[in-house]
C-alpha cells in the first residue's frame, strides 16, 4: 500500500516538473480599455476604435508589454471608483435634488434683483432730481455724485444678475 502510494506520488511530482515549464513560458496577450461608461474590460480580443493598453501574461505574472493608447493612470482611476451601496446612492440623489433646489432659489433671488436693479436704473435716469428715504424716514435730494454713483451701481446689479 505504501508502495502504491509512493509510486502514485512520484508520477505526479514527474507530471508537475515537466508540466510547469510549458505553463510559465506560455504567454497569453490580453487588452484592457475602459468603455464609454466607464467600466474597466479585459478581452483576448483587441477592441476597435477604443484606447486600449494591450497585456502579455506568463503563468500567475504579468507584465505590459505596449499601451496603444490609454495611460494605465486613467485605467486605474477608473478601476479605482467603488460602486455606491443603496444608502450611499440615496443620499446622492438627495445631496443632488437639495443642490437643484438651491440652484432654483439662486435663479428666483437673481431673477429678484434683476428687476429691482432695472427698476432702479430706470428712475435713476428719468430724472436727475432724485429723492430718497433716509433710515431715519426723511426725505432727502441726491446729488449728482451720489445719483451716478447709484447708477453704476444698478448697472452692476444688471450684469450680475440679468444673465
């Protein structure tokens, strides 16, 4: 039985020593890209039309041989991104619909002082006799430095929030 044993260990030791310079010097040519949406691909097959890095593999070690175009930094930022667990994804999407709604209230607050600016211009301009309400609640006429010095101001208000 020991015998057997030994004999069977032997043929397969012999199996192993003349199988494993044929796997290590076997070399296997493979390309990376990364598609339009970003997903990081491995094929045996060189794709058109995409930059791809192409690969040279021997046994468990691997080596590049030439990159037809992607540098491996893209190709690694890319790998790189983790995808989002359901509660990250949520929060994302809430984070993006609080930003849109900021992004509206802006537009609604410019839109405002757009008007008041061109209100503002328009009864600067129709008279060089302008009064205003002080803090105070009296009246008082402006001169005529204060009164261009209020239009270039309303301009001002006009450029920056009349886009």
């Amino acid at each position: 039985m020991r015998t057997t044993l030994a004999i069977l260990l032997l043929g397969a030791s012999v199996v192993v020593l003349v199988m494993v310079p044929f796997m290590t010097t076997q070399a296997e040519v493979m390309y990376r890209w990364v598609d339009k949406g970003g997903v990081l691909n491995y094929s045996q097959v060189e794709p058109q039309g995409v930059k791809s890095e192409k690969i040279v593999t021997r046994g468990s070690l691997s080596s590049r041989v030439q990159e037809t175009a992607t540098p491996s930094t893209e190709l690694t930022e890319v790998a790189a991104k983790p995808k989002l667990t359901e509660e990250q994804q949520r929060k994302l999407d809430e984070l993006k619909a609080l930003h849109a709604m900021q992004e509206q209230q802006i537009a609604q607050i410019r839109q405002t002082n757009c008007e008041k600016s061109r209100g503002v211009l328009e009864r600067l301009k129709q008279s060089e006799r302008v009064r205003v309400r002080e803090d105070s609640g009296n009246e008082r006429i402006i001169g005529e430095d204060e009164r261009q010095r209020r239009i270039a101001e309303a301009q001002e208000g006009i450029a920056t929030n009349c886009t």
